[in-house]
C-alpha cells in the first residue's frame, strides 16, 4: 500500500511542484489549503507524514502542529515544517517547536525523496 503524504500548503505553484516529486516517486498525495483544512483532512484519515508550510492564511503551521500533536489519532505523525525562511533560528524554531525535520524553499526536486525517506524511516513522532 503506498504512503500517503498530506501537503498543507497555501501556494498553488509550490503544491504543484510538492504533488509532482511525491507523485513521482509513488506517494499518495493529500492537499490542503490551510492550517484548518489540513486538521481535518489529517484527522479524518491520518497519514503518514504531513508537510507543513509555516506560513499559511489563518493559523499559521505552528499552530497547526500545536493542533495535530493534540489530536490523539494523528500525533504520532511525523511533520516536516516547509518554509521560505532561510534563517538559522528559523530552523532552530521549528525543530525545537517539535516539528520532526525542516524542508528549506526553494525545494530541492533532487534532494526531497531522500529527505522524506530518512524521516519515514525513522518512525512515528514520539513525544520525549
Ligand atoms: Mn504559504
């Protein structure tokens, strides 16, 4: 059975680009628009890693991570937060916010696969 993959990503071109690599290299894609639709999408049928944009209309990706670590069906789920922001603390933000890795935009087409592949394999969220 393939892996499925949720997108919480507010701009067209980069969820066309994300849709594409997954499709690719055999995921089952899910999209959402924003923070809100990601939850219930994620709640209805968990997935098996989420991709999250920071910067989303509305609640924001942080927010969203805070609702789907409290949502008992879906936080084991690995969330890997997606964003353009290329600071240092930016990345210290997000993985000291509990985000399980961090995906740099522009996306790497070449370097993405192995990125999933490594926090796939690394197994469930666990809390510490
Ligand atoms: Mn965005």
């Amino acid at each position: 059975m393939s892996r499925r993959i949720l997108v919480v990503e507010d701009n067209q071109l980069n969820l066309k680009l994300l849709r594409d690599i997954l499709v690719l290299q055999g995921y089952d894609v899910v999209e959402a628009h924003s923070g809100e639709e990601g939850l219930e999408l994620a709640h209805r049928r968990p997935p098996d890693l989420v991709l999250m944009d920071l910067q989303l209309p509305g609640m924001d990706g942080f927010e969203a991570l805070r609702h789907l670590r409290s949502d008992p069906l879906v936080s084991p789920v690995p969330v890997v937060a997606v964003t353009a922001f290329v600071m240092k603390e930016d990345r210290e933000r997000a993985l000291s916010a509990g985000f399980d890795g961090y995906l740099a935009k522009p996306i790497s087409v070449r370097g993405l696969p192995g990125q999933l592949e490594a926090i796939l394999a690394a197994g469930p969220h666990l809390e510490c």
